[in-house]
C-alpha cells in the first residue's frame, strides 16, 4: 500500500499541476468572455499501470489494476464534506471533497426531477435517509445534524476506474477559479490508514429485546388483520468510547472484511460521518437499461467450506426466508411495470455471499422508456420492502410507532446521478460516528413466522463484522505481489462548459 500511495501522490502532484495550468487559462477566458456557463468541469486524467511479479500466474495479470488508497487520501485532506463510493464489483470507487453546488431536502428532489445531471452533462451525488416525514414544518432527522436529503456537485473528485485515475475540479461561479487554485496547492499526500483499537466504554440499544419482542408480537397481530404482510424492525446500538474515533481508521477496518459491497463513507465535519458497507443496489442505469434487484432473506455463512455448503442448501430451501424474498420481488416488479419499463424475464434466485453472512438474491432487469427517469426510479424504488416493509406506507407508520429513535441515513440510499449512467445503493450495514460515541445500525425483516429470539439474533449477525473491528481490529493484508503502479503521461481535457463533456 506504501507503494502505491507514493504512486499517487506523484500522479496527482502532475495532475494538479496541469489542473491549475488549466484553470489559469480558464481565467484568461473569463476575462474575455465575463460571463460562460456555469457549473463547468476541469479535467486531468492519468493512465496507471502495474508491474507485476514474474512469477504471477499470467492468466490473472489481466484481472489485476492497481486500486489506489483514496480514503487515504480524503483521511489527509482538511476541507469537508468528504465523501467516499465504491462500487460493488470493485472496479469503481471515488473520493469527492468540498461542496461547488448544494441541493438539501425538497430542494434536493426538484432538482433530481429536473434532471439537472443530464441537463448540464454533470455527474451529481445523491444521499438521502430512509424517511423525511415533515415534522412541523421541517424534515425529521435535521436533530441528527445534516439534511436528510442532499444532492451536490463536489469542488475535487477523484475517480478511479480500473487503472485510469481522473482529477475533476468543478467550477461554480466565476469566482471559484482563483478559490480553487489554491485549494488544489494546499491539497496533502495520501496517508497509510492503520486500523488502531477502539476501547469501547458501554453499551445500550435503542429498541431493546424486551421491546423488540412486543414490536414483532404487534406486527403478528398486523399480519393476522390483514393491514400488514412485512415489516422491517431495525435496531441501533449505541457505543460510548474511551476515546474520540478515528473516522477513517474505522472505515479502513470495516473495509479490509467487507466482500461483495458497496463502500461509502461520508464525513460531514471533523466531529462526525457516518459510514456504510451495502450489500444491496437500489438501481443502476445505463442509458436506457436498467438493473434492479430482491435481496431478502437472511442465515449465517461459516468459513468452514463443508458447513457453508449446508448453510447455503439450508437458506435456499427454508420456507420463511423464501417467502420474505418473494415479497420482496413481486413488489419490485409491480412497481416498475406501473413506471411502463418492459422486465426481463427467466431470472433466477441466487445467494449472495458475505463476510459471516449470505442472502437470497434476485436480479432484475428492463429498459426504461427514456433514461430521464432517475428521479422516478428513486422515488419508486425507494424504501424497498428490504428495508421498509409491505404495504409500503402501513409499514412505515408502524416503523414511525415503535422504533424509538429516527434511522437518519440509516437504510436511505447514496450513489451517483450522472447523464450517462447512475447506480444508488442501499445504506444498510451502517453505522454512525460523532466524537466517542458509535452507533450501528441493523434490521431484520419480520413476516408471520419470525421468531422473535432468531430475528435478534440476525440482527448480532449483521454487526458481527464491525463489532470485529471495534473488538479486534486487523489491517488489510498486504498483497504479497510485487505491485508497483506507475502513470503514462497525462490527459488534458479541459471542460469549460457543461455542454463540452465527454
């Protein structure tokens, strides 16, 4: 990882070098033209490469990029917001720092329905949180400290897809340019993030087992009146720390165990961030094709192979696992045949395999009518019965009655909207960082057979991973392949109006 930090630290410093050469020209366009279109977009981009071990077997050097340290990156940086994604498969993962243009709550909506990604040609950033009930007059979840609805174009993104790195600096107003030269200066060297101990203090949930009992025996009562077929209970645990927690180390050690998840850190100030491993997409689009998927359905998955292989037969024939998972697809495809996108057919249940745990998974897949529908797709989609429940608005008003404390982020949705492509996930397998005190997050999905002991113990299933860390806190293990990346020269694109992107 030493190495190739110091790869992209000697990238960017070419990066940023040309990105301030570029901006001075843009500066020298103003002067002649007062008044370009704005927001704009100024690029650099470098191709890295890797020199792999003689002794790699040769038919998996085609696999391998070198993936660059970016939340080593954002931990060096002073400026917030920070914000890190990545992608499930692993081939695309971005780090944005500092906020060129901000859209908070029902702001945030109109501006997704308007489609301002792919009217200015624009790669936008979506948080939002499971609900925004209105609460006199103002959206629940601002006592948490940040909107429960954000939509926003970063003032530096730094992406990486497969080995070709990219430098974005987006300009808001004419007066950005000089603003932003100087940040680009001040900018620090990526860190080597080291996973350090976290000496937990106490313990206390919100929705103890006492009322997690009562909530489902309530639930049952739901179901046998017909008012309700699912519902999603979620738990928070709260941590009180000896000491304040290091954001970014946190999230370094989350990631060193997470397997088939998405990856996102946001860290809205110095004091506080909230961070999420999802196992679960809400939507991705490209173009006009979309790719949706169930995931329900939940058991252990142990490390010994034999035991596993149980497990997995286990959950694929376990009735009440398959019914939850059901649920879940039928909603799914009702909601999108009511949108007129035409499914395909012939998709088949699969697992979807995790650190400890495995689930039922579905893929769903369509053409959209037209690509503007990412607002629609949102609104439609999101809460899935994975994290809400069905009926979708009778569960949500027993989620309102009895989990004691609001979910904020927790089980919303974060990714990107971009003119081209867009992909959201789901923020479950979450938790949440202000000073010494953690809370993390988990739920379980209630149907007329849960069990209220098995339901809880899901729910310690579900925070076994960064309970690990807290506890026992390991860090990545170095890649014992002799990984040297390099970069090969560097891309100008200079984009000095939305409408000149590539």
């Amino acid at each position: 990882m030493v190495a190739l930090n110091s790869a992209l630290n000697s990238a960017l410093d070419n990066a940023l070098a040309k990105a301030i050469e570029a901006l001075a020209l843009q500066l020298h366009r103003q002067s002649v033209n007062p008044n370009p279109r704005y927001p704009c977009r100024i690029q650099q981009r470098l191709k890295l490469t890797t020199e792999l071990d003689p002794e790699l077997a040769p038919e998996l050097a085609p696999e391998l990029a070198p993936e660059v340290d970016l939340s080593g990156w954002l931990a060096a940086q002073s400026a917030f917001p920070k914000f890190f994604w990545r992608s499930r498969d692993r081939r695309t993962q971005i780090a944005t720092l500092g906020i060129a243009v901000d859209y908070q709550d029902q702001q945030a909506h109109s501006q997704l329905s308007a489609n301002i990604a792919i009217e200015q040609g624009l790669r936008y950033y979506w948080l939002s949180g499971f609900d925004i009930p209105t609460v006199c007059g103002k959206p629940a979840g601002h006592d948490k400290g940040y909107p429960q609805q954000r939509l926003f174009l970063p003032q530096l993104e730094l992406s990486q897809e497969d080995a070709r790195l990219t430098l974005s600096v987006v300009l808001a107003t004419s007066t950005d340019i000089a603003g932003r030269a100087t940040q680009l200066q001040h900018l620090h060297p990526c860190l080597t993030l080291i996973p350090a101990p976290i000496k937990i203090a106490r313990r206390q949930e919100s929705l103890d087992y006492p009322q997690w009992k009562k909530a489902i025996g309530d639930a049952k009562r739901c179901f046998n009146q017909g008012t309700l077929q699912k519902v999603v209970l979620a738990r928070q645990s709260h941590f009180d720390c000896l000491e304040p927690i290091d954001f970014w180390s946190l999230f370094k050690s989350w990631q060193s165990g997470s397997l088939n998840s998405y990856q996102m850190g946001y860290q809205m100030s110095a004091e506080q961030g909230f961070l999420s491993f999802s196992p679960e997409r809400l939507y991705r689009r490209d173009g006009s094709t979309l790719t949706t998927e169930a995931i329900a359905g939940t058991l252990p998955r142990s490390t010994d192979t034999d035991l596993a292989r149980q497990q997995a037969q286990t959950l694929l024939a376990d009735s009440k696992s398959r019914h939850e998972h059901d649920l879940v697809v039928v909603e799914i495809g009702a909601k999108l045949e009511g949108l007129g996108i035409n499914l395909s057919q012939g998709c088949h249940t699969e697992l979807l395999k995790l650190a400890g745990i495995q689930h039922l998974k579905q893929r769903i897949q369509g053409q959209l009518p037209h690509p503007q529908m990412d607002a629609q797709l949102l609104l439609t989609l999101h809460p899935t019965a994975a994290v809400g429940g069905l009926p979708t608005e009778a569960a949500r008003n027993f989620i309102r009655l009895h989990e004691p404390s609001q979910r904020g982020l927790y089980a919303g949705c974060c990714g990107y909207i971009g003119p081209e492509q867009s992909e959201l996930a789901v923020t479950i397998r979450s938790a949440e960082v202000r000073l010494s005190q953690l809370t993390l997050y988990a739920g379980a999905g209630i149907v007329p057979q849960s069990d209220p002991e098995l339901e809880w113990q899901e729910l310690e299933q579900k925070i076994a991973q960064p309970l690990a860390c807290l506890r026992y806190p390991q860090s990545r293990p170095i890649n014992n392949l002799n990984l040297e990346p390099t970069y090969q020269g560097v891309e100008t694109v200079h984009v000095f109006n939305s409408s000149q992107l590539d």
